[in-house]
C-alpha cells in the first residue's frame, strides 16, 4: 500500500486545516492509500515551536509595520541560512521521515518542504514532494524548485510563481483545499431552525480559531443598530473575547449566539448573510464555497492583505479599517438587498470548493506507476 504524509506548521490555523481537508479527502477518495497528517512542530525543538508557533503571531499583532517589511523583503535567498537553523531543530522530524518512508509527502508550509527536499537531495530519498498553498497570493519563501508539484489557488498566483522563478509545468491552479463538509448544500432556513435562531437576515462574527483581533467594539456597536436582524458570535480560543461577548449580549434585546471554537462552521455560515472577519485564506475559502460575503476588518499585512485585494478585484467583498467602518457598510447592506445579491453572483464565479478533492485526483495519479 502506497502511503502519503501530510505535513503542517502552526503558524495560524490555515495551515493546519488545510492539511486536514486533503487527509479527509483521501481518506474518501482512496481505501488503497496509507494516509498520516502530522505538525512539524509535534517533531521540533522548543525554539522552533517558539519561533514559528508563536511569534509569528506576536509579530502580526502587536509590530504589524516589521511583519510588512518582513514579509516584502525575505525571499527565497534567506532559504539557506534558515534551512541550516531547521535542519538542526527538526531531527525527530528528520528521523520520523525516514521511519515512516513515504511514497509522497503533501506539505500544506514551505518550511517542511524545504526540509524535505534538502534531505531528499542528501540522502538520494525516492518521496515525491507537493507543496500546497493556503494563500490567494505568492511569496517567494514558498518557491522550491526541488518539489514535484505545486498546488496553488488561481491563476493569477501561477503567473506570480512563474514570475518568481518557478517552474510553470509542475503548478496546478486547485483551489485551496477546503473539508469536504462545506460542499454540502444547506437549506438557509432549515439550518437556523437546527441552531435555535430565527429565520431572518443573520450577521456573523467570526474571531478565527486562535481569536486573533479585537471584535468586541463592532460587536458592541451593531447590537446597538435598530434594524430588525440577528447576530452570531464566533470568539474562536479566545476566552476573554467571549466572555465580553456574553457581556454584550445581556444588553441587548437581539436575538445573539455566542460560541467560542466552532466544528460546525459549515452550518453557522450557511445560516448566515454577512461574515465581518480577518481574511486568512483558509476562512476566505469556506466563506467562498458557502457564497457567504465577508466584510473583511483591518486585514494583517502580507497574506491577509493579499487575500484581500483578491477579493475585492473580484468585488467579492468588503474591507474596514475602523469599527465605524464596519457598522457604515453593514448599514448600507441592510437597506440595500442588491448589493449582496451581485456580490453572491460574483463569489459563484470565483469559488473552488473542491480544491480538496481535485489535489487528491492529482496526487493519485503522480504516484502510480
């Protein structure tokens, strides 16, 4: 039996998840294949876990001016001073590879990637290596010339890859994989009735799965607006958040559901006509693949921004910098049904859903003899 692993970082939860919707795709595509999803940095040194785990979030949050330079200035170059500090913080890593001798090895970051390619060349490994992008945007850190294939979400970033030196030949356009759950067609008011709300315009907040951002202000200003309309809180881990969103809502006279991490996200953006949100790629595909418009606030430089500008070009969103903002635009789509109508139209024509499944078909056929 043929067997794949799939490799993650947890720097943000995109990765992450993506990872996990290619394993449940396999999983239902193909009984004939060994299948094992893990996080690099399960297999890492204390510094590694620190540095890519956690700071990187730091760094987004609270020096958002040196994580944009950052992101603009690092290049494929930096590779090889970064690979050589990897290299000596991932030998459980490097043992587990070699102890579990995969056929193909899908990496959803180019952090495990470039590793593997390097030991591949070292060592004379037979695995074939994807690399998987999360973002509507390239980067030249994930340019490796040393992979089989990449998987990336359009065209648009096939021409920027290309620009950066990639090679066009080994680039699929997929999508970014999304779980299969979020291809399930749900009724709007079916699906209300099943989460105890009302059947009637719905806005969402969604905090993200590490409840990064402060909401708490636009949460705090839309129970305050008149028109008829319920709310749905989403505060991810963040305990804090949600219980101020408690707090909140014992204020209100609005009919609010306050969660904090969420399995069901499929259903609560089913139920939904709006999703204010930061615009991770992995939030921006499901909200892609549920035709759910997004007010996008006050996007982290680098990928969020670019997802962002995705979006917009596509008129597929909207995006605030301000609490107010937020509450102007949320108003302007209340009083003005149409504007969310055209938007909807525009997101069906962007939308890969299947991004999942059409990596699996790809990955099938790379490896068979």
């Amino acid at each position: 039996m043929k067997k794949i692993l799939i490799v993650s970082l947890k720097a943000g939860a995109g990765h992450l998840k993506a990872a996990q919707a290619i394993e449940k795709a396999i999983k239902l595509q193909c009984s004939d294949l060994e299948v094992k999803n893990i996080d690099l940095l399960d297999y890492a040194s204390i510094l590694s876990k620190e540095f890519y785990g956690n700071w990187y979030l730091d760094i987004a949050n609270k020096v958002p001016e040196f994580y944009a330079w950052l992101y603009n200035k690092l290049d494929s170059s930096s590779t090889r001073v970064r690979l050589l500090s990897d290299r000596m913080n991932t030998q459980k890593f490097q043992k587990f590879v070699g102890d579990y001798n995969p056929d193909l090895v899908i990496c959803t970051h180019f952090v495990p990637a470039n590793l593997l390619t390097f030991w591949r060349k070292q060592y004379q490994l037979k695995f074939k290596i994807v690399l998987t992008l999360t973002d509507y945007e390239a980067h030249k850190l994930w340019v490796d010339n040393q992979v089989d294939m990449y998987t990336v979400a359009t065209e648009y970033v096939e021409e920027q890859f290309v620009e950066f030196g990639a090679d066009k030949n080994k680039i699929k356009v997929t999508g970014i994989p999304i779980d299969i759950k979020f291809l399930s067609k749900i009724e709007k008011e079916e699906v209300r009735k099943k989460l105890g709300l009302e059947n009637k315009f719905t806005i969402s907040i969604f905090a993200g799965a590490f409840g990064v951002g402060s909401l708490q202000e636009i949460f705090a200003k839309i129970t305050k607006i008149e028109n008829d309309f319920q709310i749905i809180a989403i505060a991810g881990k963040n305990k804090q958040l949600y219980k101020e969103f408690q707090n909140l809502a014992q204020k209100s006279t609005k009919k609010i559901m306050i969660r904090g991490f969420a399995d069901n996200m499929e259903e609560i953006m089913a139920a939904s006509d709006v999703a204010v949100s930061k615009a991770g790629g992995l939030t921006v595909s499901e909200c892609l693949a549920t035709n759910l418009p997004l007010i996008i606030t006050h996007p982290f430089p680098g990928q969020e921004e670019a997802n962002t500008r995705y979006l917009l070009n596509n008129q597929a969103a909207f995006v605030a910098d301000k609490p107010g903002e937020v509450i102007n635009i949320f108003e302007k789509v209340l009083k003005n049904p149409v504007t969310l109508k055209q938007m909807k139209q525009n997101i069906e024509k962007i939308s890969k859903p299947n991004a999942a499944l059409d990596i699996v078909k790809l990955i099938k056929k790379f490896i068979e003899p």
